[in-house]
C-alpha cells in the first residue's frame, strides 16, 4: 500500500469514527421506532421487531455483495455508495412519516429500514479496514479500529435514550423522530462530501488483474468445519445481542412497575436510558476484552462470558420483581430523575458485559487455520448477521405471550455458543490437507 508518511488522514479518521457511530446510531432507533408502529396499528409484539427484522434482514442480500464491492472497487468507492445508501435509506424512512395511510406508511417505513440494512452492511464491510489503512503502521490502525469500535458502542448507547425521550411511549406517528432522521441524513451527506474530496489510501492488489482472476469458491470455504459451525454461531450471537436489548426495552416499557411508579417520567424515556446502558456496558467490556485479550484465548473468553451471560438471564427469569432505584433521563425534558425498575433488569442489561467480546472471539475460532479462505469467511459473516433480525422476531412471539420466558430463547442459544466454544470451534486435522492441496499450509 503506498501511503505518504507526510499526509494527514485526521479528517477522513473522523468521518470514519462518525460512521462507526451511524452503525448503531441507525440500527440503535429501530427497537424504539417499534413502539410507534405498535401504536400506529394496534398490534401485538411481533410489530415492535419489524424495523429490526428489515435491517438485519439486509445483510442476508448484501453481506457477500458488499465483500466483492470492496475487493473489486476498493475502499472510497464502496464508502461512497455506502453513505449514498444510508442516506436513502434514512430519507425514506422520513418520507413514511408525512404519509396518512397507516397500511402505507408502514410498508415504506420498512423499506426504509431494508436499504438503510443495505447501507449498514456495506458499512461494516469497509471501516475496519479502512481505518487499518489510515493508520501510520499496524499498530495505528488497530488502535483507530478500538477507537471506532468505541463510538459504534456510544451511537448504540444513545439511540435508544435519544429516540425513546423524543417519542414517548405513545407517539403513534414516525415524524415524532424527525430530528433523528435529519441528523442522521446530515451525517450522512457530510461523509460523503469529506470521502470524495479525500485522497483515501487503497490495501494493496485491490483491482489487480490477478485479483480479479483468482476465484475461490464458498463450498471450498466450507470444507472448514469450525467455520461452518462458526457461522451458525455468529448467528445465534447477533440474535443475542439485538434480543437481549431489544426485550429488555419492551419488558420495562410495558412493566406496571415503571409506567405507575414513576410519575413524570414516561416508560419509553425510563426503558431506553437502562437499554442504553446495555450498550455502555457493551463499550465497557469492548475496552476490557483489548486490555486483557492478549493474554486470555478466545475459547477461554468465549466459555466464561457465555456461563456468565446464562447465569444472569436465569437470575433475572427467575428472580422477583423487586424494585431498586435508578438514574432515568428524559430527553424531551433534558432531566435526571431518580426513577423505579424491576431488579431483573439490570441482571438483563448486565449481560451486556457477556455480548461485548463475543463476535471478535467467535470471528478468531471460526477462521483459525483457514489461510487464503479468510477474506471469503469474512463475507460470510456478514451474511449471517441477518440473525440479529430474525430471532428478535422469534423472541417476540414468544413474548407477546409472556415477555419473562421469551429469554429462554437467548439461553437456548447460548447453550449452542457454549457448544460450539468447548467442542464444535476446534480446527480438525484435515485443514492442512486442503490449504495444501489449494497450496497454501497455515498453522493449525
């Protein structure tokens, strides 16, 4: 990669920052956005996940796409049309909120949600590499993808006590979030002016003849077993991470506990500062798992955080309703109050400190060994996180029965994550045979 020593990348860095943060920015308002569309239609639970279930369900379409985009275009041109995407996206969802038609306004408040996925995926395929290659040396680049992985878990920390204040619990129209939306589409607009007017360096043979001749094949990819299990994993794990967040927010909205013991607080404000926290904690064990990760494998990270992880849902299932104090912060009114939640609660958000390492030790053991077949693993991956849609969607059938034993969900899947962890992850000794017959010989 040819890089000037001299040249400063400070302002393409920021732009990125910003974009880590409109990744969970953007997916982040979708869990309070659902509280609208259940009141705009009178449904059930299942509807409060549709937003979500649009999102993630694009990057089932977009996950291998957005791969061969960035190996083909490089990183500024599929930045481009990311942020291009993402602002679509966005304005779409605004235009559903000037629509009075409620059948209407719903249909295009989830195409909305489908390409603003679009946007997201495509997103997450090109910053990490991208700030690798602002960097000086490696050293640098890892540290901005820290630094980046820090403002994605603040954007998902602010969404939904943003969105949850500006709304209420009972805003039954899209536009209440209108200030989101021009936000976000600002953002947006100003990433795409910085990324064309910046010199952007390439990763080195993108575009290249002999890259674009050498084709390797997904079954080839999936010879590997620990991908092929490591991929219903980082399945499972998105539907965790979005679930666990996403019931918490609708359990204590919906609580008779927070809605009449907290006078002047609404129950969407008080339910997304805890969600919130959720995803600060998230930022927390982010922070945690880089201090420590250089010494703790991640089989070993894995198998603790997800003991952990089912100890505190089985606690908080099975625990009183018990009401402790806590901080609640009300957007509309820009107040701090001291506000009421059940006990279990925070056992659920705690778990937040579990979910945080678990993608980056789940990627290391599913493409341990798999040389050449990594970048192609990588795609993959993004394929899966379509998860993070679907089993909300599962979760909340089960609770528009009984929300407390909808989390017996993420503890099923946790058990597969603990499963896969222990037995199902390790490299089998066949791998060597096949990088060596594709001539390629990897450490197993």
């Amino acid at each position: 990669m040819a890089k000037s020593q001299n040249r400063s990348y400070a302002l393409p860095i920021a732009i990125m920052f910003a974009l880590f943060f409109m990744i969970a920015f953007v997916t982040g308002y979708q869990n309070p956005l659902g509280d609208v569309i259940k009141n705009m239609t009178g449904g059930n639970a299942v509807l409060t996940q549709l937003g979500t279930l649009a999102n993630f369900i694009a990057y089932a379409f977009m996950g291998y796409p957005a791969g061969k985009l960035l190996e083909r275009s490089g990183y500024r041109i599929t930045a481009l049309m990311a942020v291009t995407v993402g602002f679509i996206g966005v304005l779409i969802t605004y235009i559903s909120g000037m629509i009075d038609d409620t059948s209407m306004a719903l249909a295009i408040y989830l195409i909305g949600a489908f390409v603003a996925g679009f946007s997201m995926c495509m997103l997450n395929t090109v910053v990490n590499p991208m700030l690798n290659s602002l960097g000086r040396d490696q050293k640098q680049g890892n540290q901005l993808v820290q630094f980046g992985g820090t403002c994605n878990s603040l954007g998902a920390t602010l969404a939904p006590v943003i969105v949850g204040g500006l709304i209420g619990g009972t805003a039954s129209t899209i536009s209440s979030a209108n200030p989101v939306f021009f936000m976000a589409m600002g953002i947006f607009a100003l990433a795409f002016i910085v990324i064309y007017f910046s010199e952007l360096p390439e990763a080195e043979g993108f575009g290249t003849e002999q890259q674009k001749k050498e084709k390797l094949r997904i079954s080839d990819a999936l010879k590997f077993a620990n991908l092929r299990w490591g991929l219903l994993c980082i399945f499972c794990y998105v539907g965790i991470e979005v679930g666990m967040a996403n019931m918490t927010y609708q359990y204590l909205n919906n609580s008779d506990i927070v809605i009449n013991g907290n006078i002047g607080v609404t129950s969407a404000a008080i339910a997304g500062t805890v969600v919130g926290i959720y995803w600060l904690l998230m930022l927390v064990g982010r922070l945690i798992g880089g201090i420590v990760g250089g010494k703790i494998s991640s089989r070993a990270m894995m198998v603790s955080t997800t003991l952990v992880g089912i100890a505190l849902v089985l606690c908080g299932m099975y625990s009183s309703e018990t009401t402790v104090p806590f901080i609640g912060f009300d957007s509309g009114s820009m107040s701090f109050s001291v506000v009421n939640i059940p006990l279990n609660a925070i056992l659920f958000i705690a778990c937040g400190l579990c979910t945080s390492v678990q993608w980056g030790a789940t990627f290391n053991l599913a493409v341990e060994g798999l040389g050449k077949y990594t970048p192609l693993a990588s795609g993959l991956f993004m394929v899966m996180v379509c998860g993070g849609g679907i089993w909300p969607v599962v979760q909340s059938l089960i609770a528009d029965s009984n929300i407390l034993a909808s989390f017996w969900l993420p503890v099923a899947l946790w058990i597969y994550m603990l499963i896969y962890a222990v037995v199902l992850s390790k490299p089998a000794s066949s791998q060597r045979e096949i990088l060596e017959e594709d001539g390629v010989v990897a450490e197993l």
